[in-house]
C-alpha cells in the first residue's frame, strides 16, 4: 500500500507553497511597479519631442532607424 504523508506534513508542504506564491506576488508587484515607472519616464522624454527631440516614433516615421543619423553622415561623406 503507498505510504500516506501524515496530516503535518501536507500542512508543511501547504504553507510552504503559500510562501513560494506570494514571494512570487511581492515580486511581481515590484515588476509591475518599476514597468508602470518606466512608462511613465517614457512618456516624459517622448513629451519632450514637443520641444525639437524627436520621439522614436517620430524617428521611423521619418525613416530613421538608430543608426539615421549616421547613415545621413555617411551619405554627405561619400558624396563628396
């Protein structure tokens, strides 16, 4: 016959999960906080594109990639 853990140990193994899940819930919650932060200082510097930055939106739409700037430099170069 299988061996039947006693009554403490399935408590143990209960209340060791519990801990395991809401370390899990604080952390998750500290993950959400810092991506709600980040969208917010994100939405700041994008704002500032109303002062002459140009978001990154703003930049593809233009068809600039990271490298836009560069590439326009190295376009000037070789025309000479």
């Amino acid at each position: 016959m299988p061996e039947v853990p006693d009554v403490r140990a399935i408590v143990e193994q209960i209340e060791a999960r519990i801990k395991q899940i809401e370390a899990e819930l604080a952390r998750r919650e500290r993950l959400s906080d810092e991506l709600d932060r980040l969208r917010d200082a994100l939405g700041r510097l994008e704002g500032a594109g109303d002062v002459g930055i140009p978001s990154r939106a703003a930049r593809r739409e233009q068809g600039q990639g990271a490298r836009g700037a560069e590439a326009r430099t190295d376009d000037r170069i070789g025309a000479l």
